[in-house]
C-alpha cells in the first residue's frame, strides 16, 4: 500500500480518536482559548490594536508550541511505548508515521488559527484580515511557519534521550525563547545583542509576519527595522523548513534503528520502580 495514502489513513484515524476524548479536545483547544482571554486582559476591553498584537503573537506561539514542543512530546510517547519499534521493521512504515503526525499537526493548527480568528472577531472586536492581499500573506506565513518547524521538532524530538527529565529541560530554554521573540511587546525594548540572538529563531519572523496581515500599516514603526519586510520573513522560514527537511528524516531513522525490545523492557522496568517508589 501506498505509504502516503496508509499515512493520511494513520493520520484521519488519530484525528477521529482525538475527537472522542474530551481529555484530548480540552488539552488542544484550551490554549487558543487562553490566549484569547490573554489578548482581552491586555487590551483591557477597549484598545484594538492591542488585541490585534496579541492575537497576532497568540498565533505564532501556537503554531511555534506545536512545531517545537508538541512534536517531540509525541515522539517520546511513541518511542516509550514501543511503536517506533513496532514499525521500524514496515516497509514504507516511517513514511507512513511521519505522514499521519504531519497531518495531525496541520488540522490541529488549523483549528486553533480559526478559533483565535473567528473568536477575536466576535467576542474581542478585532478584524480580520481585510484585503486578499493580506490573505495570501496570512496563508503563506502559517504555512511556512508549519513547515519551518515541524520537522525541526521532529529532529530535536529523535534526539532527545529517551527520559521525561530531558524533555522537561528542552521545554524551558523553548519558553525563553516565546517570552523573548517580541510575539506580545515590541522586539525593539530588548538589548540588541538579544535581538539579534531570537532573529535565529523563526517564531519572531512568524509573528512578524502575523502581524503585517492583522495590524495596520501605521504598526510597521514599531517593528525593529520600521518595515514588515516580507521577503526576508520567507527568506528565514524557507531555510528553516530546508534544513529540517533534510535532518528529520535522517535522524528518525536513526533513532528507529537504535530501539531495541531490550531497551524498551528497561524503561518499561525503570518507569515500574519509579511508581513503585
């Protein structure tokens, strides 16, 4: 069978199962919510561009948590559980997974930009996108800024050591790097050494890029170099979403090849002796 076929299957069955449990709704759709009620605390009910800049920032954190903190957390709940090694021995298998995950991620993104949009506008007053124009630019951002990380959390996911510890510690410097990215206050307060260190990351030309389709023009003097600069925002995502794309694949079956039924029955001992304890 077709792997990409057998993925989007994988893929269309996990979203199904995701549905049916209010556990996994909840976890999914509660943070757009939160950053809704953020957006609404900062902007204190009445200062619309406020709201627009965390709306924006609300985005690009969301697709930046999904690429980078949420891929690696599947990985690891995949690779504990032992269906990495189930599949490592498929043909067209790996293929397969990394096709449904990525599916899973796009129609979960998906949702929550509807949500931030659709509840921004009807519950906090804030507008839309309001040319085709601007549109496009929403469309090409959040794609580009799906593929610039996803594979990135993938590669860093099959690289982490198979212990929770190390995927708690990932998550921190992660964190930093939201609060410090300009997503909810002018990038242009911090020091510039700081500047320039999360311009190598691509969630603040995500959010850069956010803001151009839902801030008016007049916002383009608040940003660091007084322009939206659009060809540099695709310039960054594009060889993110290179150097993914190469990595991931590579480094997934690396980390296939590595798990062994010894090593899964070791953690499966460990983890039994911790919850003893």
């Amino acid at each position: 069978m077709n792997p990409y076929r057998l993925g989007l299957s994988r893929g269309a069955v996990e979203l199904r199962q995701t549905l049916r449990s209010r556990k996994d709704i909840y976890t999914y759709f509660s943070t757009p919510l939160i950053f809704l009620a953020v957006s609404y605390w900062q902007s204190q009910g009445d200062d619309n561009a406020t709201t627009q800049l965390s709306l924006a920032g609300g985005i690009a954190c969301i697709i930046f948590m999904f690429g980078l903190l949420t891929v690696p957390q599947i990985l690891f709940g995949d690779r504990e559980d032992g269906t990495l090694l189930r599949l490592r021995g498929v043909p067209g298998a790996m293929t397969a997974y990394v096709t449904g995950k990525t599916l899973f991620v796009l129609v979960n993104i998906a949702l929550s930009l509807v949500v931030l949009l659709v509840g921004g506008w009807a519950l906090l007053g804030t507008g839309l996108p309001g040319t085709p124009q601007r549109w496009l630019t929403l469309l090409w951002v959040v794609v580009l800024g799906i593929v610039a990380v996803v594979p990135i959390g993938a590669a860093v996911g099959s690289m982490l050591p198979a212990a929770r510890e190390a995927l708690g510690i990932y998550m921190l410097p992660m964190m930093g790097v939201m609060v410090l990215s300009g997503t909810f206050f002018p990038l242009r307060d911090l020091p510039e050494w700081l500047q320039n260190l999360v311009s190598v990351f691509p969630l603040r030309w995500i959010a850069q890029g956010l803001r151009s389709t839902l801030l008016p023009d007049s916002a383009q003097a608040v940003e660091v170099s007084g322009a939206w600069h659009h060809t540099t925002v695709a310039g960054v995502l594009v060889l993110w979403a290179v150097a993914g794309i190469a990595l991931a694949p590579r480094l997934l079956q690396r980390m296939a090849r590595r798990e062994s039924g010894s090593r899964l029955s070791e953690r499966e001992r460990r983890r039994m002796a911790k919850t003893a304890y």
